[in-house]
C-alpha cells in the first residue's frame, strides 16, 4: 500500500515489479550523470570569457559526443527489453483466473476449477470495517496463492477497462472482444490493491482490485468451501 507523502514506488510484491524498481533507479541515475556533465558544461561555457580563434574543427570532441550518447542509450535500451520480454513470458501457470471488466465492477472465473466465479464490487462506505481502505475494499476478493505463477485473462464487456495492481507490476487493458493474457507470481502473502487505470465512465474512479495472496493449503482450502 502506499503510504501518505510516498515519492517512490510500492513496495514490489513480485519478482518482475522488484526489477520494474531496480531499472528505474538504473535510469534515474544515468540521468543524474548525464544532468550534471551537461550543466557542468553550459556552466563553464558561460563563465570561461576565453577564444581561441585559431581552433576551426574539433574532430575528437565530435566523435565523443556522437559515440557517447549512443552507449548510454544502449545501456538504456537492453534491461529495458529484457524486462519487456519477462512480463509477456508467460511459461508454465499453475492456475489461470479470467477476469472481465464491466460498468463499474470486475468478474473473476477460475477456469482449473468447477463453478468458482464471482463478481467483485467495491464495499461501500457505509459497510467498511475498522481498518478497510476507503474506495478500494472489494467484497470478494480474488485469491490467488502465493509463490505460483498466475496466468490472467482479462478482456471487457462492454468499454476498455485497464486491470493495474501497481505492487504486481501488472497493468493490462481489458477490451471488449479481444483477450489479453499476462502472468505474475507473488512472491509474499498479503493483500494488493489496485484500480482500473482506463478511464471507462461515470464511475470509472469506483471500480477496485484486491489480490489476495495466501499459501498453497489455505487457497486449496478456500476453493472447496466456495460453493458452501
């Protein structure tokens, strides 16, 4: 969950969101580097009153200056795809959940299993229990197990949803006739809060996720007593 006044990320709950994080503090800090030899240089310029009137062609600061930015963008570039690559990599799920987004709530369908679906609504102000987040309490969660890859399906029924759990690192438009797939895998118990990040109506702002993450004998637990 994020906290008041928070500047960084959640913390990562799943191995691809850890180096969602550790990529960007990669690129932050070649773009500290690359900020302060700039403004190092238009300082210098603006203060050194010096001229060489002799000095026409500077071949080797040229060369530097093309090459230079072309590695820095490489460094870029290849964890880049490589993290790009990851979360489409979908290899060998243990259990697949379809969820279908709706005006203004989420469906959850767990294929493996015989009628375990839900519908899941956001909990109204009036209903919370001391301690339950305001706008993102959800009265059927969709329990997963930690420590398991989890393939989703997500499509819509009607206008473009996006299914964002920011602590997973997932984030996947949900469009109506078209089925999108990702996978994550938990790497912790607990609950991850999420929303629909497609602005999709009136009540785009009240349609949550909740992910809970629970062990392997719990949720087997959870699935037989669904239907009780």
């Amino acid at each position: 969950m994020p906290n008041w006044g928070q500047v960084m990320f959640q913390d990562a709950a799943s191995s691809v969101m850890f180096q969602l994080i550790s990529f960007h503090d990669h690129a932050l800090l070649v773009l500290t580097l690359v900020l302060t030899v700039v403004g190092y240089a238009l300082l210098a310029l603006m203060a050194n009153k010096h001229v060489n009137r002799y000095i026409v062609e500077a071949q080797t600061i040229e060369t530097v200056w093309t090459i230079l930015p072309a590695l820095i963008l490489l460094v870029l570039a290849l964890p880049s795809l490589r993290i790009l690559y990851i979360t489409d990599e979908v290899s060998q799920p243990s259990i697949t959940v379809k969820t279908i987004g709706h005006q203004w709530y989420w469906s959850y369908e767990y294929t493996d299993f015989m009628n375990v679906e839900m519908d899941s609504y956001m909990t109204p102000t009036s209903d919370l229990m001391p301690g339950d987040y305001r706008l993102l309490e959800v009265d059927n969660r969709m329990v997963v197990p930690m420590r398991l890859e989890i393939r989703m399906l997500i499509t819509a029924t009607d206008v473009i949803h996006s299914w964002t759990v920011p602590a997973l690192g997932v984030k996947v438009d949900a469009v109506p006739g078209r089925l999108n797939q990702i996978g994550f895998t938990t790497t912790q118990p607990g609950i991850f809060y999420g929303q629909c990040s497609e602005i999709c109506g009136a009540n785009h702002s009240f349609m949550p996720i909740a992910v809970e993450a629970i062990n392997t004998k719990s949720f087997m637990n959870w699935v037989s007593n669904f239907n009780q």
